[in-house]
C-alpha cells in the first residue's frame, strides 16, 4: 500500500508516517499544504491519501477541497480524511462525492492502532470508514427527512455500526444479538428509507447519506 500523507503539523504527520512504516506501509511522500500533497499524488500515484482537514493558507477547508481535487485527478484513489472535531459540512462534501474508498476520523483515533489502522484498510480496499462520533452526531441533528424518524432505536445502533465499516457478523458481536437478527434490521432500515435493492449506490452508504444529506440543506 502506498500512502501519501498531507498534515501541516509537523510532528503529527511524522507521527502517522513512522506508524505506517512500523506496520510494513510504504508512506511514499510526506507534505504540509494542499499544493505539496497534490504535487506528491501526481508524482507518485499513490493508493491513498491521508489528509488534514484544516490547513494553510486559512485553515479552513483545504484539505477537504484537496481531497476532492486529488480524486478528480486520480479516480479511484482512497481518502482517509483527518480532522480535530467533527465538521458535518466536510463529511457530507467528501461522500457525496462518491461513496468509494473514503473514511472520515477524528484525529483521536490515530492514537488507537489497532482502530485507525482498520479504518486505513478499510479505505484502501474501496470501504466506505466514518467516525462514530461523525455518526453519533448525525442521529442527534438530522430531523427533516421523516424517514430517518422511522428507525427503531436498535436500527440507529446497527446504522451507526454499519457507518462505522462493520459487516453484519462484526455488528452481531458488537451488539450481542444473532447475524440473522441484524440482516433483518438491516432489511428494515433500507425499506424505511426507500432504498430499493436495484439501487446502483452501495445501500449501507446510501443509508448514511441521508443523514449527511439533511445536515447539508439545514446548513
């Protein structure tokens, strides 16, 4: 796996990189602005990009709209997206963009190996990685869309897990229910929110946009 990291704090994008390095990752290219990250994308063509957020010149949404940009540029290529706190603006910008191959993760989970390491796999094999906070804040927020009322408690559990990358058995352990009791929860929730099985869009994604969706009109 080739990895391109773009992070304008110094020590943290060295961080990331000697993590990477420690688990046999090839972390091709190192950079702190937006420019320097999509020169290094062009120069290398790597399988993913991992990138702040917030970075010069403003520290708003640059690495946002260089995510987007390097995807323009290289189709296909996976975005594992870093941010200090959630920014459900950028979340909903990122996926709906195209759903493949993207992961949006607090900064916090860096710290947690084994956690942001699945979530970097996750990505790279064209998965769909969000935070459980990004999640989590998601269900308290999005009210317009009268479908998303229609959940049952327990199928905002399983939605939120699904959000998070997990398959049904992982989902299953997690909540200490059986596999064929969350397939059911799983055929509710995408026939509450009118999500036909001929969609071309990869439902358990689709699912979650709604909520990313809702936040974007409300904003």
């Amino acid at each position: 796996m080739r990895i391109v990291i773009a992070e304008d704090d110094p020590l943290l994008r060295e961080g990331v990189a000697l993590l990477l390095r420690a688990e046999s990752l090839d972390v091709v290219a190192t950079a702190g602005t937006p420019e320097g990250v999509l020169d290094a994308i062009d120069e290398h063509k790597p399988d993913v990009a991992i990138l702040d957020v917030r970075m010069p010149p403003s520290h708003t949404d640059e690495g946002v709209r260089a995510a987007v940009e390097a995807r323009r540029r290289q189709p296909g290529l996976a975005v594992l997206v870093l941010s200090a706190y959630v920014e459900q603006s950028f979340a909903t910008e990122l996926l709906t963009g195209g759903v493949t191959g993207l992961g949006y993760l607090l900064k916090e989970r860096v710290g947690r190996v084994e956690e942001f390491l699945a979530a970097l796999y996750r990505v790279a094999a064209g998965g769909t990685a969000l935070d459980p906070e990004v999640v989590a804040q998601l269900f308290t927020r999005s009210r317009q869309d009268t479908r998303l009322e229609r959940l049952s408690p327990r199928e905002r559990d399983v939605l939120a897990l699904m959000a998070e990358g997990l398959g049904n058995t992982a989902i299953a352990e997690r909540l200490v229910v059986t596999d064929g009791a969350v397939h059911k929860h799983i055929r509710s929730i995408f026939a509450k929110l009118d999500l036909s099985p001929t969609d071309r869009v990869d439902r358990r994604v689709a699912a979650v946009l709604h909520y990313l969706e809702d936040s974007r009109r409300r904003t």
